[in-house]
C-alpha cells in the first residue's frame, strides 16, 4: 500500500442535455445521468447508484482483504446495497444504508469467524466509514454441504 494521503481525480463533462462523461486516468470511461426518481431516463449509473455501488464493493474489497488477513477460507459472496435518500432538514442525503452480504463458506470453516469477519468488514469500509448514513448489516453465512 502507498503512504497516505491518497488522491483520486475524477473529471465530469456535461452539456446542457444529455449524458455525463465521466473519465479517471487509465479507467474506461462511464456515462451516467439523473435516476429516474429525478426525471432521468433511469437507464444509466446515476450519481446515487455509483455511491451504492461504492459502499457495496468497497465492502467486498474489505471483507477480501480481512479474511486474507486472517487466512480465513471461503468461497464466494454477494453484497447488495440498499441505500435511502430522502430530506432532513430541508437538505437531501442518503440516511441509510442496508448492506446484505451473503457468504458461502467450505463445510470445515468456523462460522462464527465468518461472522465476525463481515462484521469487522462493514466497520472497516472506508466509503460508508465516510457518509454520515447510518450503515445496518445484515450478514448470511452459508455452509457448503460436502458430498458424502
């Protein structure tokens, strides 16, 4: 890892209809435009499903890093972020996000870990970490059977 701090640069193109362009160095760039709920076609990535889309990987990339850490063994994982926007105050923001990760774990693995695991790895996400919604997880551990 690099030393702090990291920067990341983004760069946005718009014209008065139509698409935002969005570019960062080296990445394939992304078109994004308002969500539906705005009156956007609803049809691309939004500024709203990008900052879910950041919490729901940024917690995958997490939840790698701690079990490798801990050399914990298993085999696959979905996370699906539910994220809230409404008005508080009079000012817009997401006040909740719902993180549900699913976790398949080898039939040996202790499943206790594997809980306390997701557990350090939506406490440890930097992107939710950084938001002011409350973040609520909801973690499923699956064993795999093994054929007898």
């Amino acid at each position: 890892m690099q030393p702090f701090p990291h920067r990341y640069e983004v760069s946005a193109r718009a014209t008065a209809n139509g698409d935002v362009t969005l570019e960062s160095h080296q990445l394939p760039v992304l078109q994004s435009a308002s969500p539906a709920e705005f009156g956007g076609p609803g049809d691309r990535w939004s500024p709203e499903t990008l900052l879910v889309a950041a919490v729901a990987d940024c917690f995958a990339l997490t939840f790698r890093a701690i079990a490798a850490m801990s050399q914990f063994p298993w085999t696959s994982m979905t996370c699906e972020v539910v994220g809230s926007l409404d008005r508080v105050e009079r000012v817009t923001r997401f006040t909740e996000l719902t993180i549900h990760a699913r976790l398949q774990i080898a039939g040996e693995a202790d499943e206790a870990k594997a809980r306390r695991l997701l557990e350090k790895a939506e406490q440890s996400c930097l992107v939710s970490n950084s938001l002011k919604a409350t973040v609520h997880l909801q973690a499923e551990v699956r064993m795999e059977r093994t054929a007898a």
